[in-house]
C-alpha cells in the first residue's frame, strides 16, 4: 500500500538514497579480495567520498512530486588553519572521534530553501565539503558534514543554518591522525552540487 501511494501520488516521497548506486560493470572489475574504499589498480573505490566512477544513483538522490531551491547570501568564507589544527589536537587527545560531538563550532552558514513546485513537500538538505586535495593523495571526493530537514508549502521558504567543525575542514592523515588542510575547500549543499560556497582555510 505504501509504494502505491507514492507511485500515485497521494503521498509525496522525499527519502535520499543512503549509498552508492554502482554501474554493473563495476563488480566484474574488481576483486572480492580487495576490500580498499580508495581507488588501486582494478579499484575505482568506493561509495560517494571515494568512488571515482559514475553512478547510477548517486549518494543523497532522491525523489519527490515537487522541487526545491537552495540560495544563500554568504559568497565565501575563511577559516584559520591554525585554530583547526589547535582543536584536531584537542578532540585527539580526548577521545572526540564523532563529527557531531567536536569541541568547536568554527563557522556558520544559513542557507535560504524554497518550494518551487506545486505540491507540499519535504527535503533532506545535505551539507559536504569539498578539500584543496579531493581524489588525491587519499582524500576523500567529498564528505558529509550536516544535514536538515524542511517541510513547506509550494513558494513557501525557510531557513536552515549548517555548523562547520574541524571534523569537516581536516583530513586524515596515514597514521590515522586528523590535521588542518590548508588551502581552498568547498561547501558543497546537495548530492548534486546545488549550491557551492568557497571557504578559504589559512
């Protein structure tokens, strides 16, 4: 009953796609031994922060019977490097491995989301960042950081405020240690790159 209701419309979906939808090419190419997420020889890695192919369905796709636009006023940002690395070493030195539970909220951005279509709908807002050394060196594609949730009407907006932590704007290095990455990242809001903010780490 329920996925008839979705199919004809009496209840409108707005659930993302919890992995990576892979060609079926991709499961002759690669050995049932290798069990690397970055990308090797006969590897092209895995899920949305490493696999370097094209998915079918992408991580975070979804469906709905209405639309949704995302806009904001901020035009870039800058973070200190140094304070990054100061609070990697702290959540380091006391256990904090948990993106939700870091020590420091290091900026803010509030993005504007507005229902474009005709039906009232729900939208998982989905925030990633984006690294100077993305598909390089071990770093990931990108990595999702916050996420939200909105119900409007159709024209109706609201705003949500997503916090970028250390966890976010760091990457690991191959002791497994978290440290600060110079450089110019991303903010990358939608598994489709629906709305990019530059944020400039130095």
């Amino acid at each position: 009953q329920a996925i008839a209701e979705v199919i004809f419309g009496d209840v409108n979906p707005s659930g993302r796609l919890p992995h990576t939808q892979y060609p079926k090419e991709y499961i002759n190419g690669l050995s049932m031994l290798d069990m690397n997420m970055r990308p090797g020889v006969n590897n092209t890695g895995r899920t949305y922060r490493f696999y370097m192919g094209t998915p079918v369905y992408a991580y975070g796709e979804g469906l709905s019977y209405t639309t949704f636009a995302y806009s904001t006023t901020v035009s870039s940002l800058t973070v200190s490097a140094a304070d990054i690395e100061t609070d990697c070493l702290y959540n380091r030195n006391n256990g904090i491995y948990s993106p939700t539970a870091q020590s420091s909220v290091f900026t803010q951005v509030t993005i504007t989301i507005t229902n474009t279509g005709t039906r009232v709908g729900s939208d998982a807002i989905l925030a990633f960042t984006r690294s100077p050394l993305f598909g390089r060196n071990g770093a990931p594609l990108k990595a999702l950081v916050d996420h939200a949730k909105v119900t409007l009407n159709p024209n109706e907006s609201t705003t949500v405020t997503f916090n970028l932590y250390s966890f976010g704007l760091s990457l690991v290095d191959q002791n497994g240690e978290r440290h600060a990455a110079s450089g110019d990242w991303t903010l990358i809001i939608g598994p489709n790159d629906e709305l990019t903010i530059p944020v400039h780490v130095g």
